[in-house]
C-alpha cells in the first residue's frame, strides 16, 4: 500500500479512534456506485487495522433512507465489535443525538483514497483537536463577535451563557476534525448572505436535497429567527418554498437559525466543480476555512438546510480571527501554541487549501 495512504488510515485509526492491536472493527462503507465514497478508502483502513492485529469486518450499505433492509445486520455489527467507522452518509444522521456509547463511532469526511492521503487525512488528528479547543475557548469568552464576507454578510453578538439548544457538539468522532463547536444564533442579529445554494445539513434525507440560488439574497436573522429573505423575487420565492416543503415533510419551525460554525481544516479541498453534485460538495467543503455555514430549518442541531458563506471574517473582540477565509494563528498566545505545537501547522492555516470547487 501507498505509504501516504497508510499514514492516513493510521491517523484515523490510532490517533482519533484510539485503536490498537488485538481490537475488533467494523468499517461501513457506501457503495461505491452512488458515487459519493469510494472503495478503496475503507479497503485502506480496513487493510491497516488488520496489519496491526485488529479483527476487521467491512459492510456495503445504501444511500440514507434506504437502509431498512440492512438495518438487523447493522445494529448487530454495531453491537459485536469494539469500534465503528463509517465511510458512508448513514453514520453522518443522528451526530447530535445524545450517546452513552463508551466508544462512539467514527464518521469519515474523507471520500476516497486521494483524501485520506493528502495532508487532509494525514496531519496528526490531535493537531486539529487542540486547535478545536483553543478556538472554542476564543468565541465562548468573546464579548462581540462579529462576521462579514465578501458577499454582504454583517452578523453581530456572541454567545449567551443560557443558549441551550441542546448538544454543543456531535456525538460521533469526527474524521479529520474539521469544525469548532456550533455557536448558538440566539445571541446573534444582522443578515447572512445566500449565494450558489441551498444544501442538507445531512440530518434526515429529502428530495429535492438541493436549491440553486442565482443572484445574492440576504437572509435577516435576529435571536435565531429568520424575520426575512431579501434578493430578487425569483429566488426568494423558491427559498421560502423549500423552506415550506421541508418543514411540512418533518413538521419542524421553518423560521429558525440554530447555529453556525467555520472549517479549521486548511488541508481540506474540494477539486470538481460544486455543480455537478452540490450535495456533496456542500457536505465534503465544510471542513475547509474559506467556508463557513448555518444550520438553520428546525429548533435543533443541525437543523435541515444549510447556509453557505464564503471567504468570512470574522472578528472577535475587535481583532480578526478569520480574515477572508484564512485563520490568524497569531490572533492570541493560546492559538500560537497551539499552532506552533506541530511543524507547519502555521503556515498550512495562513494559506489553506484554495479549492473549494467554485469558479
């Protein structure tokens, strides 16, 4: 096998599932015919876990929603082995829900081979762990944080110490570690600006899963509700009958915005084109610094539908953090720590991966 490859299923394995010889596995992978994993990812991992002593099963499932014939094998899969790992959109349902599991399952946001060998499935797990925490540390403490892109985007606030809501973070591990956890919107007002699309936020599958935005609208937002969609009359209407459609089919509050967050991964890219899947690109760019999104759609994390904006600043407390989709390392001590802990962490932040699959 590749080196680069090994390395990569060696940094999912031992540095974020914390496995070790002498483990049994089950890696989910999606078929590969719905052209959103690939085989030889989960085939890489599966071939590692092996050559360090572990017990390895590896299971072909379907697309969300179409697992019902599967679901007997899953849960008993799930119940016989020490750790789970998904290549597959079905370990990406349910993140937020509450979980006991003394070792919660792995959910892969690498889709092929290439990935998990670039440096986006390579550099050390731990890195992006610490640079998570030190993050979330900046915007919990911030007295105002305040967001802008080229777009138009101007939000304002910052996070309330009764916020709720529910979970801050998922209850599944995420491979590469990509997100801070999500700021609560009921402590912010302003506008977002909506451009390109509307896509799922991967919670529950419905159809259609994708809205094409053709000029900017402003969505305005205060305390977690959206008061109004401003932008020409075309996109609006389509907007607010996406928003129509999908909360009569789960019968959820169209008008809420629960939270947002932005990529810290620099090493993450996208090289295809967001059009010819939009779906998927929104679910594999997320991770990357030059993105930041909203869930919104439901009083609950991760809401339905999802709010894209692009190249953000954001600043706290006055000074920059994010400027037009790139980190500050030296925005505090703590983040220069963190970043100077690993060799070329830095420099990989101040120049992140460019490719987002837009033109």
């Amino acid at each position: 096998m590749d080196k680069a490859l090994r390395e990569g299923a060696k940094n999912l394995l031992v540095n974020c599932a914390g496995l070790e010889g002498g483990e049994s596995l089950v890696v989910f992978h999606e078929d590969p015919a719905l052209d959103w994993y690939d085989r030889a990812a989960p085939e890489a991992v599966a071939s590692t876990a092996r050559s360090m002593g572990m017990t390895v099963s590896l299971i072909q499932v379907n697309a969300p929603g179409d697992n019902d014939g599967l679901a007997g094998a899953i849960e008993t899969a799930v119940r016989s082995h020490d750790q789970v790992v998904h290549f597959a959109r079905l370990g990406d349902q349910d993140r937020f829900a509450p979980s006991n599991a003394a070792n919660p399952p792995v959910m892969s946001y690498v889709t092929d081979a290439a990935g998990l060998a670039s440096q986006f499935g390579r550099f050390d797990h731990a890195a992006l762990l610490a640079l998570k925490s030190a993050v979330n540390a900046i915007l919990d403490r911030a007295a105002e944080i305040r967001v802008t892109c080229p777009a138009g985007t101007q939000l304002t606030g910052r996070v309330l110490a009764d916020s709720g809501g529910g979970p801050e973070d998922v209850s599944v591990k995420r491979f590469p570690m990509g997100v801070y956890k999500p700021l609560p919107m009921t402590g912010f007002k302003g506008r977002v600006a909506l451009t390109r699309y509307l896509t799922p936020t991967g919670s529950r599958p419905y159809e259609p899963a994708v809205v094409p935005i053709d000029s900017t609208v402003w969505a305005h937002v205060d305390a977690g509700k959206i008061l109004e969609f401003e932008g020409e009359a075309d996109d609006v209407a389509r907007i607010h009958r996406h928003y129509r459609h999908v909360s009569d089919l789960f019968g959820i509050d169209p008008l809420r915005t629960h939270s947002w967050h932005s990529g810290i991964h620099p090493a993450c890219a996208f090289s295809g084109r967001a059009e010819d899947d939009p779906a998927k690109w929104g679910n594999s760019v997320f991770c990357n610094p030059r993105v930041m999104h909203c869930h919104t759609c439901g009083d609950y994390a991760p809401g339905e539908i999802c709010w894209m904006v692009f190249d953000p600043t954001i600043s706290v407390d006055g000074r920059v953090l994010w400027d037009k989709g790139r980190m500050n390392p030296d925005h505090s001590p703590d983040l220069r720590r963190v970043c100077n802990a690993w060799p070329g962490f830095a420099a990989l932040l101040k120049n992140p991966g460019a490719e987002i699959g837009l033109k």
